[in-house]
C-alpha cells in the first residue's frame, strides 16, 4: 500500500490513477489531479512542515489536546464510491457539520473515519449527512440479548450494565434482574457478541449458553430447575435450623442444656458455610472484581459472626453462632421466595411460547405429511382440521371456518374465514377444513414478533428507574459504611445507645441491656448488615413490566417499552386517524342525488367508470357500489387525477369529472346544489360532484360506517381527563359532523398524509404530551412523531416496527384498555419503589441504634424482595376492562 503525497490517501499502486518518479522515488495518485499537482511542484509537496519553536510547540500541543478532549471518533462503512471525487464530496459534507472537528474518507477500505463533538452532533446526523450527498452507509447496528448466571440483586445490574456501556461499540445496554437478562445494542462495525461476553465474564458474572438443538421451552425447565434447588437447599437447612431454634428456647427460657454450644456449632456449620456456599462463594467474587453485593452483606453477617461464636469454647464470651446459622437460613427462605414470585411472573413468556403449534400437516407430492413446525417453509400448503392449531401465518387458499383467534386479539368470539383470507399461527380452527398457503415462518411470525415485543418490554427500563439504579450502585458500599460505624460508634458511645434500648427493652423482647457492650456492637453491625435490601430495588419496574405485559399480551395489547408506560400517563391529547380507526374503514355509497336529466344507473355508470382508474378508497367504494348492482363498466380514456380536487376522464366523447366543488369553482355551483351537499356533509357524509361536459349532472354520497365501540370508548376517555382530536383529509364540515357524532372534541381538518407529521409537531408544541392512534402502516411517520405512538389493526396487518404500543384487535376499546393498563403498572413500579425505599430507610436507623435484632432484620429483608414481586403480581386483580383471551395453552 502506497500514500499519494498530495492528499495522503493510501492506494492501491497497482489500482492507482498514475505515478510519477522525483529524486529515484516513484509515487503513487488517487487520482490525475493530484498527480498533476505534483508534477507541477514536486519539492513543495514533498517539502517538511516547519516546526515552530519548542516553546510554541508545546502551546500548540496542550491546545490540541484541550480540543480534543471530549471529542469522539467513529468508523462507518460507505457504499456507493467509485472515485476520488466522490471521497472530496463526502469530506467536504462532513468536516462542514458543526461539531465535526476532522472526516477522513479512505476510497479503498470504503469507509470515513469521523472525529467529532458528540455533545454538538450524533451518529445519526453524520450518517444522514452522508445520505443526502448521495452515499448511503449500511446499517450495522445489532441487538444481542445475554442470560445471565450469577446476578443476586440491584448492584449486579449496575456492575454489569456499566461495563457493557463502557465497552466500545456499545450504544446501549440495559440488565434486567427478573428475567436476568442483559439486552444489547451495538456497532457491529466496532465490536461483537463474542467481545460482549468477555465484557461480562470480566465483571465475574457469567453468559448462559444454550446447548446445542435447545429451544426457548426449555426455559420453563430452567426456572423449575431453579425453583427446585432453592427448595431443596431451604429444606436442608430448616431442618437443623428449627432444631438449633427450639434448643434456644430451652437452653435460655428454661433450662441449659448440656453440650448445647457444641451441638449449635455441629448443626450450624452446613447451614452457614454448606448451604450458604452459593452466597458466599458469590460474594467472594463480587470482592475479587472490587465490588459489592447483596450476599456480601450476607455472608459478612453469617461467616464472621459464626466464626467469633466460637470462642465460647475458649473462653466466657456471648454465641453469635445461631445468630449465623438464623440469617442463613432466612435468607433461604427469601431466595425460595423470590424465585417462585418470580417464575409467576414470567409466565406470560412461557405461555406465549406453549401457544405455537408443534407440528404440520403439509401436502408434498399430492399426499399429507406431518412434519415438525420447524420443517415449515413459506409455499407450503398445510392442511388444518376442526379442533387444531393454525401451525404458522398463511394464507387460506381453499375451505372456509370459523377460527378462534383469542390467543392473538383477546377475543373470544370466534372470527369467519373463508378462501383469501389471512390466518394467524397458533390459531385455533374451530370447524370447516382449511387448506393454509404458509407465508411467514420461525422468527417473522405474528406468535413470534409478539414473544419478540413482550420480551422487549421486559427487558427494557422506565425513566424513573435510571434514579434508583444509581443510588443502589452506592448502596451496598454505603452500607458496609454505615455497619462499621455502628460498631465503633457503639463501643464509643454505649450509653447514648444504651438509653434508648434500656426503654425499649420493656416492650422489645429480643433486647437485653445486660449483655456486654462489645456484643451489643456487634449486634448492632450485623443487624445493619443483614436488613438492607437492594434486591427489592432491582425487582421494583422488571416484576411489575413482566405482569403488566402479560397481562396486555392477554388482552391483544403489545407494549413495546417500559418508557410507553410511564409517558402515557401525562397524556393530554389523544389524536385519531379517522378512516379504520374511528370508523370501519369500508366506505359505502348513500345518496344519488341526479341533476339535468339522468338516470341513477346512468350516473353510477359514468362516476364508477371515471373511479376504476383511481385507487382511492371512496373511488373504489362507487366501482363497487355499481357493480354489486349488476351495472357494466365503460372503457375510459385520458384518466386524469386532479390534486386537491377528484378525477376525470373522457367516455363515449364525454368529459367526465368527479370531486369537490373545487372542480367548478371558476364557473360556479347553484345554491340548491351547495345545499344538498352541505346537508349530506352535515350528515359526516363525503358528497362528491359529477360533472358531464361542465355541467353538474349528480351528486353521489360516500360515508363510513363508525366502529360499534367508537361512541363508548371517547366517551370514557374524556371522563379520564383526555382530550380527543380527529386527524382526517376530509373537508372541516364533514369532518365535524363526524367528530360530533363520536364524541370527539377537536377536529384537524383537510390534512394531507405527508402533513400529519406536521399537524401532531404543531399540537405538541401547544398542548405537550400527545399520543397518536392510526392503523401503523400509512401513519406510521405521524406514530414516531408524537410521544406515544398506538398502532391499531388486526392480525397480521399490523406494523408492529412503527408503534410504542401495539392493539392487535381493531376496537377503540383497546385503547382505553392500555391506557388504563399502564397507569396502572405505573402506579405498581412506584408502589414498589415507595415500600423498597420506606423499608431501607426506616429498617436500617432502628437496627443502628439497637431496636431490632439482625434476626428479625434478616427476615424483613427477605420479605422486602418477596412483597415487591407479590405487589406486582397483584397487578393482576386490577380492574382494567378489555377482554380476556382464554387460556388456550391445553388445545391441541
């Protein structure tokens, strides 16, 4: 690889665009340009900078270095160069962004490598830039999700998470610890998933891998697995522990029992240091890596304490040993616990999952074979009988049934099919043989994007988490703190501390003011150790999303993010598309009104003749009006759309126009005819003018019908406080006739599909947080736009890519339904916080100062972590309307 001395860029010598030889040198060119430079001044090109004085140098390099602090410098790959004119282009665009310090663009390696101020300008406006001088940069940005091994509670998320953002390549990452999952995003241009693991073994944690031939059901097998081993470990040590319990209240409210140390000692050790292996050996790790944990805490609160028990076989000194083998044990009883709220939790997954067929009935050479769902590919024609499961997405292409679609929509009546319809996977056909063309399979399938969607609202974190996620980084190591200065301050102070037991000792029983003052500090350190609880924390938003989309995954509602849910509730504005989402979205003709002598058939003749050249669906609502009443077609000449206006053409020599009264403007409409249309309109009627040889010679009405929920569902927004818009490209007579009808209290009239975007920019600036409803495909610029975007639909035809929220049933119901939905996850994740935090802030001052034994600590905090995920799990009971799928997972 040479350098052109011109411009410095490295080529190719056999790929270059020239060479030219200067004092026994040969040099290579990118392109004739630079070699003609050259060859015009080769000393002056090749001619050394000269330095300036030291002194100034040195001015000179802390001034670049001050520059360059903060800066960032990226590598993207380009397509489309082919010469070194197209490297100037592109430089010339970059380096002329503010905030760009330097751009380089390399013609062979096809890439621009970009330093620049990411406070100024981001990724994304460089890659646009590119885009619009005519390149394009592929997209290399990946998601990658990792199942984690190791993590214990809230401090692990953070180790991990902040070792994954500071990973190069990493744009973002997000650990959740109910799922114990750690979601990705990356450069696959700067690093891999291969790099990201050992990103994560470094902090001492581990990546689960699958075996080989594994599926995702296997999870369920994993958690009972997981389920099963925190029993059996809870079981070993309450046996032991409930005999060390009852000897303890013999020895101290009876009678002492002789060899009653040694046989706390024998039975104490496999609860502290066997069965409490798992937590320490994690502890051991988290120090090793120079961090802290939860189990840090515990086994600093079971290991030493058990260790110093000991010296009562030495000399008189106070037990600490069933102090140790106690907080074991509870802790046991809290992992138990939280694994088995936890496994509830998550059974939205695991049902979704269970839902899929597990095998097919395809036609290969004339004849049925059953084959394994995985065996499926898109053409193949898959014979489904009454009673099974749909295997995958298709197309019905022969019989017509009656198919229960709950598992998808949340519906329970069932939905009529017939030859041309779309069919859902994992649907069940209730009567009918149907013959299925499989469209989509593994991965792209409507049972898939839906596991996909609930498993990304898991995953992800809600804004009011970031907070909490940064104090319990300092939690842990705050509150080793905290426990050391108890002790000291204890031996420091005893009767300040003493003051306040000695009156509570009356109504505390576990308090005892005649034990020594060393063991009363130890007591009290332990008891700090062993209350503090990040792990409830950590389980606050991920236990409650878990529910919360199960629950909205029941009822045929996707909630994309844990952000949706905590935007939604400041809404104030909800606008609606009007057409198929208010209304049916299946226009029908209403009123014939003739003019000047014709005949309705004759009209409708003319009109749907002029419309089956155009696509618009009032156009074809009028081809089809006619037809259905037998009425033949005539062959149109010079089709014309006129924008803003309606259609024409020429048939049988005639001009024939269809439109507003915009056709006729210049010439005039009589006041009767503006009459019955403004009455049609008043109607939420679209009237629209035929016009034979400039002359109006009809008026045809169009209208769609509403949805049966419509009314109802407005209706109760506004009783929650939420403005309603309608968003149509109808005329503001028309579209307020329809608004009235509905209930809705503002109408955006006359907007163009391309100026919606617009028209909801325009409402955020006025009234602030909107939420957009449209059917997800053509709104789906207008659904990015606004703060939260709800795409509505059915089945398949769903852009679920273009929405923060996803109703898979086409009702207005559903919207009231996800609302209520998140507000109410929302008020659970805040609950959650709220006790999290009431229980640490209040829990860890009594035990400082003496008032609760670190035995009745250990025990609050295992019911701390476990009373956050049965709060979530409460989410449940909560009246949020919409109907439930039923449960369709023992179908075959």
């Amino acid at each position: 690889m040479a350098k052109d001395p011109v411009c410095k860029m490295e080529v190719e010598p056999e790929a270059s665009a020239g060479s030219a030889s200067y004092k026994g040198t040969t040099y290579y060119f990118c392109s004739a340009n630079c070699k003609n430079k050259f060859e015009a001044d080769p000393a002056g090109v090749l001619a050394p900078e000269q330095k300036p004085p030291a002194q100034a140098q040195s001015s000179l390099k802390q001034e670049k270095k001050d520059k360059t602090k903060g800066l960032k410098t990226i590598t993207l790959a380009l397509t489309g160069l082919s010469c070194a004119s197209c490297v100037s282009k592109i430089e010339k665009a970059l380096t002329g962004v503010n905030g760009v310090e330097k751009a380089t663009v390399n013609l062979a390696t096809e890439k621009a490598t970009i330093t620049f101020d990411p406070k100024t300008v981001n990724k994304e406006a460089l890659v646009k830039k590119i885009q619009d001088t005519g390149y394009n940069v592929p997209s290399t940005i990946n998601k990658v999700t990792f199942k984690l091994g190791g993590m214990t509670c809230a401090s692990c998320v953070q180790t991990i998470e902040g070792a994954l953002k500071k990973a190069k390549g990493v744009l973002t990452a997000s650990v959740n610890l109910a799922t114990e999952k750690a979601t990705v995003e990356f450069d696959a241009a700067l690093t891999n998933a291969a790099a990201l693991e050992k990103v994560i073994d470094g902090t001492g944690y581990s990546v689960v891998k699958k075996q080989a031939g594994a599926k995702e059901k296997d999870d369920k097998d994993k958690d009972l697995i997981k389920l099963d081993k925190a029993k059996r470990l809870l079981t070993y040590a309450l046996i032991p522990e409930t005999v060390i319990m009852v000897m303890m209240m013999v020895h101290f409210m009876v009678a002492p029992l002789p060899y009653y140390n040694i046989i706390v000692a024998v039975l104490g050790f496999p609860i502290v240091f066997i069965l409490g292996w798992p937590t320490h050996r994690s502890s051991l790790r988290a120090l090793r890596h120079g961090r802290a944990n939860m189990d840090v805490l515990i086994s600093f609160g079971s290991a030493p304490p058990y260790i110093m028990g000991l010296a009562v076989f030495f000399f008189p000194a106070a037990s600490f040993m069933e102090m140790a083998t106690t907080i074991v044990t509870f802790h046991l009883v809290g992992r138990y616990l939280e694994v088995k709220a936890k496994g509830r939790a998550s059974q939205a997954i695991k049902k979704l999952l269970q839902l899929g067929a597990k095998t097919a009935r395809i036609i290969i050479d004339g004849k049925e074979t059953e084959v394994p769902i995985e065996d499926v590919e898109e053409g193949d024609i898959m014979v489904v009988r009454p009673g099974e499961k749909i295997p995958t997405d298709g197309l019905i292409v022969e019989g017509k049934s009656a198919i229960d679609e709950s598992m998808a929509t949340g519906e329970s009546m069932p939905v009529k099919k017939e030859q041309g319809d779309d069919a859902i996977g994992a649907t069940i056909n209730q009567n009918g043989l149907l013959k299925v063309k499989a469209t989509k399979v593994g991965k792209d399938t409507f049972l898939s994007q839906v596991i996909k969607m609930v498993e990304e609202c898991q995953g992800s974190k809600v804004p009011i988490q970031e907070f909490a996620d940064r104090i319990t980084a300092y939690m842990v190591p705050a509150v080793l703190i905290i426990a050391l200065s108890t002790t000291v301050s204890w031996l420091l102070f005893p009767n300040f501390f003493l003051s306040i037991i000695s009156w509570a000792e009356p109504f505390l029983p576990w308090i005892n003011t005649e034990l020594g003052t060393v063991t009363l500090a130890i007591y009290a350190g332990i008891a700090v150790l062993v209350i503090c609880c990040p792990c409830a924390l950590g389980l606050g938003t991920p236990t409650a999303l878990m529910v919360g989309s199960g629950i909205g995954a029941e009822k045929g509602i996707l909630i994309r993010s844990g952000e949706a849910i905590q935007t939604i509730k400041d809404v104030h504005t909800i606008v609606f598309d009007k057409t198929g989402t208010i209304t049916k979205g299946k226009p029908e003709i209403t009123d014939i009104v003739t003019l000047g002598g014709y005949e309705e058939d004759e009209l409708l003749r003319l009109a749907a003749s002029v419309e089956a050249g155009s696509e618009h669906p009032l156009g074809q609502a009028i081809v089809k009006g006619t037809m259905e009443k037998g009425i033949k077609l005539i062959a149109l000449q010079g089709f014309e759309s006129i924008t803003g206006k309606g259609v024409k053409a020429v048939l049988d020599g005639k001009e024939v126009q269809i439109g507003s009264t915009k056709l006729l403007e210049d010439a005039g409409i009589e006041p009767s005819v503006k009459d019955t249309m403004a009455r049609l309109e008043d109607e939420a009627k679209t009237a629209m003018l035929v016009i034979i040889d400039k002359k109006v010679a009809g008026i045809i009405a169009v209208a769609d019908t509403l949805k049966d929920d419509s009314v109802q569902a407005i209706k109760e927004l506004e009783k929650m406080g939420i403005q309603t818009a309608m968003i149509t490209g109808d005329n503001e007579r028309t579209g307020k006739a329809i608004a009235a009808k509905v209930g809705i209290s503002r109408v955006l009239a006359e907007v163009l599909p391309e100026d919606k975007v617009a028209e909801i920019r325009r409402l955020q600036d006025e009234v602030g947080v909107v939420a957009m409803v449209g059917d997800g495909i053509n709104d789906a610029p207008a659904l990015k736009q606004a703060n939260i975007g709800i795409a509505i639909g059915t089945g398949t035809d769903i852009a679920i890519e273009s929405s923060d929220i996803t109703l898979v049933r086409g009702d207005l119901s559903s919207v009231v339904t996800a609302i209520k939905l998140s507000q109410a996850t929302f008020k659970k994740i805040k609950q959650n916080y709220f006790w999290a935090w009431f229980y640490n802030v209040v829990a860890i001052p009594l035990a400082a100062v003496g008032l609760l034994h670190a035995m009745i600590g250990v025990a609050a905090m295992a019911f701390s972590s476990v009373n956050v995920v049965w709060n979530s799990l409460r989410l449940r009971k909560v009246n949020i309307g919409g109907t439930d799928s039923t449960d369709t997972t023992g179908r075959r």
